[in-house]
C-alpha cells in the first residue's frame, strides 16, 4: 500500500475518529507497529557485513542501492533470544536523523490503520527493557500491537550500561 493511499485513506476518517497507520511486524510472536511515515522500505533477508567492536545489538551494516545502511537486530534489543541459524529474518528501513538504519525483525505484517481511542500507555508490568522503547500498546481483536519508539529504539547509550 502506498503513502499517498494511505493519505487518502486518512483525509476521508473525521477529525473525532483520528486514526494512525502503522506497518506492522511480529517478533517472537509478538506483534509491533511503527509508524508508516518513518518506514522507507522493507527488504527480504540481506547480506550483512559484520562491524568490529559495535554495540552487540548492531548486526552489522548492509550496501542498499548504493547507500551504507546500520543493521540492528531488535531481537537483542530488546532481551529477546536470538533467530534461528536457518531464519534469516526480514528488515525494515527506517530513517533516523539522517541515517538510514534496517530492523532486522522476524516477519512483516500488514498495514494497520487504528483509531487514536484504541491507544493505551505501556502497561505496569512490561519489562523494563520494552518499555523504554515503546510508547504503549494497541488492544487489537485477538492480540495486542506494542508500538515502537524508533528515536528510542536507535538510542544505544541506555542499552550499553544495562
């Protein structure tokens, strides 16, 4: 789905029922949600260069058309035990600053468009490591989506003194 669809989409919701689109993603089994506008691309697996002595959440970096691209591996960000040696996972392209940085996840979901009124504050009992890089949850029918703070997910400073 493009972004101009997705504007279009969003142009017809009333201002009372405000809605936000998110690419989803699952990893572990759980579903996430960043925001569509922060995505520029998702990619099947890649050929990742491994980077000496970076942050262990940095795979590495891949060449995407041409550009250097930061590979981080949200599994180890966020506590969670590595991907199988035969699932080479997905990525996401998100732009942070003015980097280009690719989220390795498990899989790619859908493009959800939820309504503002669905969202809820990260819950009590999350753990301490999700909750710094997530801004809350969406209660969805069958499952939750935990949304992701991308600024604070690409934040290494708090990962390194745990």
């Amino acid at each position: 789905m493009s972004i101009e669809h997705l504007a279009n989409t969003n142009a017809k919701h009333s201002v009372d029922d405000e809605h936000h689109d998110f690419v989803t993603m699952t990893i572990e089994n759980q579903l996430f949600g960043i925001p569509v506008l922060q995505v520029r691309d998702v990619l099947g697996p890649q050929h990742i260069n491994v980077v000496p002595l970076a942050p262990k959440e940095v795979a590495g970096s891949l060449n995407l058309r041409g550009r250097i691209v930061t590979a981080i591996d949200v599994r180890t960000r966020l506590g969670l035990p590595p991907r199988s040696d035969d699932d080479p996972g997905m990525s996401v392209v998100v732009e942070h600053g003015s980097d280009l940085y690719s989220l390795i996840i498990d899989s790619v979901g859908e493009v959800l468009s939820l309504p503002a009124s669905a969202f809820e504050s990260n819950p009590s009992t999350l753990d301490d490591v999700w909750r710094d890089v997530t801004d809350g949850i969406y209660q969805l029918e069958d499952k939750l989506m935990v949304k992701l703070n991308i600024d604070r997910l690409l934040n290494f400073d708090s990962a390194q003194n745990e």
